[in-house]
C-alpha cells in the first residue's frame, strides 16, 4: 500500500503536502446527480475540474450544503453565493451558488459534514445547483489556483478520463458522518493453527482518514500508518510462530476512530518431535500386542497425532493413524516388526519416520 501525505482534520492551519479527504458536500443519504462535469461550457478555466450537482428527483433549492473537508471560512461573495473554505496547506473547496450560509466570520471553523450554507441559484438564476470546486493556490489564495480531480470518502472517484463534461449523469450519495467500519475475510479461522501463511484481508467502509495495523498490540497513535480510504491485508508470517491476533485502527474524516479485531490465528512451521525409544517387545505367534510410546513433543500447536508402521521393512510406512500414544495390533505371526512413526501436530506439520522400537514374535 502506498503511503501518501495527508491533511490532518483535526487541527488547522497545518501546511501539507496533499489534499485532504474529501466528503461528499450534498446531505447525507439524498442522491445527488452531476448535471455538469469536468472540461466543459463554463468548467474549462482553472476551474476545469468542477462539478454542477442537483438533487435527484428534488427541488434542490434550500437544501443543505455541508463542509467537504474541515476548513476556516476564507470568503464569501454575496453576489455569486459562493463561499471557499480554506484547509490548509494552501488547499481550498469553493462552494457556488448558495442561497444563504451559515456564518461569514473569518474566526470560524467549520467541521466536515457541518452545513455551511444552503443551495439556491445566485449568479446561475432559475437553476438551483451546487458549484464544487476543491483548489490548491499560492499562500495569497488567489494567484496560481488549479482545480484538482476529486475524490470522497463515500468511495467516489472521478478521475480525468477525457472529453467534455466528464462523469456527467453520475448519481452521488452522501454518507452520514460515523464511525469507520472494518470488516475481516480471510481462510484462517479463529483459534486455529496453521503452517502456510495466511493472508487476513480487511475492509474500511467510511474511513477517509486512514488506518493503522499491528500483530498483538493495538496500533495506538495519532497519524495513520496508511492514510485515505485504503483496503489491506495482513500477513500471518509477518507476526511470526504462535497464536496472534490482528488489530485494525481506522480514522474518519473527522478524526473518529474504530478499532477492529481478528483472531487469534495460529503459526507454526516448526515440526514436532518424535517420541522416545520403547523397549524391545517378544510375544508368541499369534498374539495381538498393546504398544504403548511416550507422547511426541510440539512448543506451539501440540501434537495432533501419529502415523504408525508395524513391519518388517526397516524404512517402512503406513497411512494407519491414531490420536492417542497407543495402539493395538493385529495378531502377529513368527518374526521381526519394526516399530515406526511418524508425528503430526495441530498444524499440519510432520516429523520425519522414526523407528521407536522393536517386536520379535517366535
């Protein structure tokens, strides 16, 4: 996962070397539809990378406008409604057209999600829309503006993709401003070992801040490990032997945390041992013998079990299983058995065949 730098929303100004997340500016949970996308009509200056919103289906006029990111008024021209909000790091969002705002004082802040103002039709009379624009500029605010292509924490992206009036007709929903949401999948389940890596993948649903992962410990702090809306996956190999569990710390737009956890999942990949010699053993032919060994030894996942072989070849082996240090034969005619096995543990890995003992039946 790449790592980029981000805006922090949670204190301003703070200069900053990328945008930050952006929510979406139209009310939570209304669908919104792009009547004028990017590189056209009167998106074709600085301003090329715009979009002309209306509510699907609705009137529009008066609904409420809501802070993208959080910003500090910067401006506010009556005439056009259009109010920008300054983030920081000499990045703005511009919002046109507004029938009134909420608050015209410089010393005010606005969070994200808060409603700065409410939609009407200045300056574009008898279509009520919204005009949005996110900018970066020079330190005056003003000189070298660009307009930037844009992207929401809802999981829209509307990149350049060429022509006229780009991504227009594309239907947008806001998201009510909550915690961040971490879903798990994975093969591996819980509370079991395994010798193969493992990959743990997970899903931030509305974290626009980013997050921070960590095997056995919760990855505490207050700078995301991986900023911006960002899907990964943990490696169980990563957190080395033994039974791990794996925390996600997510970050909202407005700096809300959530802490996710899977686990714990099981890693060994070292084998156990096989059990120690028995003593020799004679019995009459015809005789169905008990053998019973010492236990094999595993560290982390414990024996599982044992393969046994009773024969006469000395590098023999067998698929006859048993869970238990013990077995019973079948009756046995005149001659030499080995004694083999080979140990299994809760993992899945084996031990090398090894010869326990010796059977002579005369």
């Amino acid at each position: 996962m790449a790592l980029f730098a981000i805006t922090s929303l949670l204190a301003l100004p703070a200069p900053v070397a990328a945008a930050p997340q952006l929510v979406l500016p139209t009310p939570p949970g209304e669908p919104w539809v792009v009547i004028q996308g990017y590189a056209c009509g009167t998106h074709n200056g600085w301003d090329r990378y715009s979009l002309d919103l209306a509510q699907l289906g609705g009137p529009t006029y008066n609904a409420p406008i809501r802070a993208a990111a959080r910003g500090q008024f910067w401006y506010w021209e009556s005439r056009s409604g259009t109010l920008i909000l300054r983030h920081g790091g000499n990045f703005f969002t511009m919002y046109t057209h507004l029938g009134r705002v909420a608050s015209t004082d410089p010393r005010h802040t606005f969070e994200v999600g808060e409603v700065l103002g409410y939609a009407g039709d200045r300056g574009a009379p008898g279509v009520p829309h919204l005009h949005f624009t996110a900018f970066t500029a020079d330190s005056d605010g003003w000189s070298g503006k660009h307009s930037v292509p844009l992207r929401f924490a809802e999981g829209v992206d509307l990149p350049e993709v060429g022509g006229c009036s780009q991504h227009q007709g594309t239907a947008l929903t806001a998201m009510a401003i909550q915690p961040p949401q971490i879903t798990f999948s994975s093969p591996a389940q819980p509370n079991v070992w395994y010798s193969g890596d493992q990959r743990i993948e997970f899903t931030t649903r509305w974290s626009g801040g980013g997050l921070s992962q960590a095997w056995d410990q919760d990855p505490v702090g207050v700078t995301p490990m991986f900023p911006l809306n960002v899907d990964g996956y943990a490696a169980l190999r990563d957190a080395g032997e033994g039974m791990h569990t794996l925390t996600v710390r997510a970050w909202g737009p407005d700096g809300r945390q959530a802490t996710a956890r899977y686990g714990p999942v099981g890693y060994d990949v070292t084998p156990p041992s096989n059990p120690p010699a028995i003593a020799e053993l004679h019995a009459a032919a015809g005789t169905a013998l008990g053998i019973v060994w010492s236990p094999g030894r595993d560290q982390l996942s414990g024996v599982a079990g044992y393969r046994v072989y009773i024969g006469p070849d000395a590098n023999g082996e067998d698929a006859w299983f048993t869970a238990d240090p013990q077995i019973k034969t079948p009756p046995l005619a005149v001659g030499r058995y080995q004694v083999r096995v080979q140990t299994f543990d809760q993992a899945g890995n084996t031990s090398a065949w090894a010869t326990i003992g010796l059977i002579i039946v005369s």
